[in-house]
C-alpha cells in the first residue's frame, strides 16, 4: 500500500485543481515559506478525516477553504482526493485503487466518498483503521511536534511508540477490562 496521488481544489492556498503524483519509497516536497507545503500535509489529515481545527493550522473548520487572495475571489468549497495503491490488499475493500474524496462547503458540513460513492466518516474510519494511517495516527509529524516529542517524559515518549506500533488500543482495552 502506498500513497499514489493527491488532488486539492479550493483547499487552503490551492485554488485552482492541483494534484500531486507520489511513487512508492520517499517523497519530499521542498520550496519558500508560505509556499503551501504544510498545507499539501494537511490536505491529506483532513482527507482521512481530520476533524480538529487546530491539527488543521486554523480557528475554525471553514478555514480550510481557500479565503481568497487580492486577485482572486474566495471560493465556497473545498475538495480533496486521495488515491492510495491497494494492490497488497492492505485496505479492507475489494479494490486495487482506493479513493477517498472529502468535501466542505462554507455553509457547513463535509461530504466523503469512497471510490466515488458516498460515504459516511465512519466508512472512512474504518477503511483506514487498521492500515496504520488515518486519523489520530502518529504517523503525521507537525511542524514543532518532534521537540514535543524529544522533550516528553519517558511515559508519554512510550504512549507515542506504543501507538505508531498499533499496541497502545490493546494496552487501553486491557486498562479498561481490568477496571470493570
Ligand atoms: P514554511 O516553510 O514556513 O513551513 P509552508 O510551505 O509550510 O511554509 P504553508 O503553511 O503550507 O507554508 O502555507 C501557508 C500559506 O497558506 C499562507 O500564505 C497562508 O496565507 C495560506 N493559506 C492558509 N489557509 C488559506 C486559505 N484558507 N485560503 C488562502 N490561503 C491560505
Ligand atoms: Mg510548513
């Protein structure tokens, strides 16, 4: 499984349609501050189905739309595909070609899709869930976030590991049946 494209359209700085081709093994996106790098990682946070702002770089959810620059008007939605090679079968759906499209108006209220049918985030969740990326995953480290990391406790630095490695659910579902 790997990450085989990314489209952004109105999303943040990228106004009009971009995408992105990634070949397997290593890909860096290099160029100036300010010049959307941050915001391609982004893009796909929230395409697998971000819900914090925050995570997100901004105030609100809306904000993920492209706000508008002197010469171009703001736009009312924003879309991102994310196109991931299944040939290993690593996602659990009879594809080899996975697609999931997310879609936020102004007025409110994101649309997903998977391969082109419509789904809800709980689809996406779960079609990610036990591949070792999506949402909540340590998988994405922000900006700043690596000193968070050098400078945690032990413990904390532990919880980190434990939850890149897929331990730390198994670790919180014993936690909870020895409460009971
Ligand atoms: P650095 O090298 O400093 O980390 P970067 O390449 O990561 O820079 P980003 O943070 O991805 O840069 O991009 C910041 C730019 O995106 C800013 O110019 C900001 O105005 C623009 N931007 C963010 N949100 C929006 C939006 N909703 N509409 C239009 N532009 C936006
Ligand atoms: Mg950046």
């Amino acid at each position: 499984m790997y990450l085989k494209s990314l489209t952004l359209r109105g999303f943040k700085s990228f106004a009009s349609a971009t995408t992105l081709n990634f070949e397997p093994g290593i890909t860096c996106v290099v160029g100036p501050n300010g010049s959307g790098k941050s915001n391609v990682v982004d893009a796909l946070s929230w395409v697998m189905g971000e819900q914090g702002a925050k995570t997100l770089r901004g105030g609100k959810m809306e904000d993920v739309i492209f706000a508008g620059t002197t010469g171009r008007a703001p736009l009312g939605r924003a879309e991102v595909s994310l196109t991931i090679d299944n040939t290993d079968g690593a996602l659990p759906i009879e594809y080899t070609e996975v697609t999931i499209s997310r879609t936020m108006f102004r007025s409110g209220g994101s649309e997903y899709a998977i391969n082109g049918n419509p789904a809800r985030l709980l689809d996406v969740q779960e079609l990610l869930s036990d591949s070792g990326i999506g949402r909540e995953m340590h998988v994405i480290v922000g900006q700043g976030q690596l000193d968070t990391i050098l400078q945690a406790t032990p413990e904390v630095r532990r919880g980190f590991i434990e939850e890149a490695a897929g331990v730390l659910k198994h670790r919180k579902r014993k936690e909870k049946a020895l409460r009971k």
